[in-house]
C-alpha cells in the first residue's frame, strides 16, 4: 500500500474521530509516518482549517521513559484546537484523554534549519503562555508509535493562558510549574525537563522540519514538550497548572 493510501486512511479516521486504521501497524517507517501527518494536515488545510503551529512531544524524562523512547516527536496544532484558559470540556467529546503541561511558545522570527541552535530559537522567541496540551490516545502508542505519529501524536485540543512577552535573555529552563488536579497539588517541575531548556525543543523542532523541507514560520505557536509525565483524565475533573513566572492555566471535564 503507498502512502497516498495512509494518507486517505488517517485522513478518514481522523474525520470520522476514529482509532488510527489497524491495517497500518507495523507498516510505517518514522519518516512515512510523519509524510502521511503532514498529508493529514494538508487535507484538514483544504477543508478550510488553518493551521496554528507545532507540537513537540516526548522532550521530557519522564515522558521518554513513560512513553519507552528516547527521542523528541512533533504534530501539528490548528486554529481550531485552541481554547482559552478556563474552558469546560464535554468528557463524552474526548477519546481516552490527558492532559500534559506545557508551554505555547510564539515565534517571532522564522526559523528555517538545518543548523538551528537553541540560542537563535531562544533569540527567536516573542511571546509564552501557560498552557495544557489534551491529548486522545486513540490507538496503542506504545505498540507502534510510527502509527500514532501518523494520528499525529495524540494531539486533540491545547488550552492556553494569557500570553506575556519573553524578555531578552531570560531563561526558559527556570519556569517553574506547580500542578493541582481537583484542587490536590499532584507535582513540580521546571522548564530545564524539557531537552534542558524549551527553547531546545524550538531547536529541534526547526531542524525536523527542515527534512521535510519546511520552515518554523514567523508567527506560528509552538506547544514546547511536557514539563511532567503525562496524566490521564476523568469525567469531573479540574485541572490547573502554574507557570511562575508566567501565569496560570486552567480546564474542566464535564
């Protein structure tokens, strides 16, 4: 089968809001996968979505060893996935869901690899904002992750807080979060969780791209990586996660 035929496959599930086609296990290269999420993306484009950004995904520790793998994953974000801070979800709407704890990062200048350092991403960078990236596992990311990398990464919907200017030389890997599920303080991390400092995600990110030959453009969100491992979530709950020092971000599932 070609990866026209992925493409339309995971293009179908993914309207229909269904598991990725099983047929595919076991049957994508990494790099097929990411070539059918980005015909995923191109289908959603030419249906009248925008797209908003990038995700970048299992940049932490935890999430590694959590996950069983040892290198960073990237999806795409759309306009449509993003929802102000305080939002109340329908837990019926969601497929087995989670939630991790990130920051949305806003490139100012566009960043176009290979040879991106994490001080020209770090120096790229106009605006963070506290957010939760809500994610769906739809299939078994463990048992073929190249599949879900096609399903794009488990990627649903991302809540954000307000934005707040990144000021020149300031330190990514200090931002400190504090996460409390129904009012229960759960854990603490920093930003140093994520590949050392955020700003390497942004790094990576522009450099994976380029083997696709795209360009980390101007203006585009960029959800970071995890802080934490990943949590799972149930119908009732509260969720809220505090950058220090830039700001808080919370959710609801009804």
């Amino acid at each position: 089968m070609s990866i026209e035929q992925a493409i339309d496959a995971f293009w179908q599930c993914a309207r229909e809001r269904k598991a990725p086609p099983v047929e595919w296990m076991k049957r994508l290269s990494r790099e097929d996968a990411y070539r059918v999420q980005l015909g995923v993306l191109a289908h959603h484009v030419a249906a009248g979505e925008r797209q908003a950004g990038w995700k970048v995904g299992l940049t932490s520790k935890a999430m590694q060893v959590q996950q069983g793998v040892h290198e960073p994953v990237l999806g795409f974000l759309l306009v449509s996935g993003e929802r102000p801070s305080g939002t109340r979800f329908q837990y019926a709407d969601l497929i087995n869901p989670g939630f991790e704890n990130e920051l949305c990062l806003t490139v100012g200048t566009t960043l176009r690899g290979p040879g991106v350092t994490t001080e020209r991403a770090q120096g790229a960078l106009s605006a963070m904002a506290p957010a939760f990236e809500i994610i769906e596992k739809r299939g078994d990311f463990a048992a073929d992750l190249n599949v879900s990398l096609a399903d794009n990464a488990q990627q649903r919907a991302y809540v954000t807080g307000g934005p707040v200017p990144v000021p020149a030389d300031f330190d990514l890997a200090t931002v400190a979060v504090a996460i409390s599920v129904n009012g229960a303080a759960s854990e603490r991390a920093l930003g140093r969780e994520v590949l050392g400092t955020p700003a390497a995600s942004i790094a990576w990110l522009a450099n994976k791209l380029a083997e696709f030959g795209l360009a980390l453009e101007a203006g585009m969100k960029v959800m970071s990586g995890s802080f934490t491992r990943q949590y799972p979530l149930n119908r009732g709950d509260r969720i809220e996660a505090r950058f220090d020092p830039v700001g808080p971000v919370r959710a609801e599932f009804v």
